[in-house]
C-alpha cells in the first residue's frame, strides 16, 4: 500500500511561481510513473506533468516551458515547479503514483491564481 500526500498549494498572483511536493510512503517499489493532475472547477481531471520510472517525462501543452517535474529520493517525493503562474493555473493538484498493482492518488492541493 502507498500513501501520497500534496503540499505547497496556495494563492499567487499572475505571473509567480509555487513548487508543489508530494511525499510518498508506504511500500514505495516497482514504481512505473509518478505525475500531477489537476481538477479545475467544473472540469474533468487533466494530466499536468508525468515522469516515468525510466526518466521519460511529458508535459500538457498548457504548461510546457512553464513547469518543471522532478522526481527524488529513490522515487519517494515528487516535485512540480511553476513559474509564470496564469489564472487558468487555478485548480486542485493531485500527485498520482501508477505500478502494477494500481494507481495511487493524494487528497490534493489547492493553487489558486490570482490575476
């Protein structure tokens, strides 16, 4: 079993930047993707940003150039840099963990983007 959780949501203005973490625990192992997805209001969940066990990672075109995804610690936090905020940004951020035996999701957190 593993355990996410999100931290690092908040309120920034247009054109700032918020690192986002996500702590794993738990039986963290044969990990094939860790990502971020976002829900805004009244929206379906969207892929952000996701980085494959073996180093691949892609971007939502939204975001391209803009945020950053990192993975440390032997697969056991994952990080999102992003800069040049805009308030379409605005959404909650959920760290997902994908491996054989399922997928794994964090409560979330929220950002909020102010213009």
């Amino acid at each position: 079993q593993v355990q996410l959780m999100e931290s690092g949501g908040g309120l920034v203005q247009a054109g700032g930047s918020l690192r986002l973490s996500c702590a794993a625990s738990g039986s963290v192992k044969s990990i094939y993707t860790m990502g971020w997805f976002r829900q805004a209001p009244g929206k379906q969940r969207e892929l952000v940003a996701r980085i494959i066990s073996g180093g691949t990672i892609v971007y939502a075109d939204s975001v391209k150039g803009r945020f950053t995804i990192s993975r440390v610690n032997a697969n056991n936090t994952l990080y999102l840099q992003m800069n040049d905020l805009k308030p379409e940004d605005t959404a909650v951020y959920y760290c997902n963990l994908g491996r054989f035996d399922g997928n794994y999701w964090g409560k979330g957190t929220l950002v909020t983007v102010s213009s």
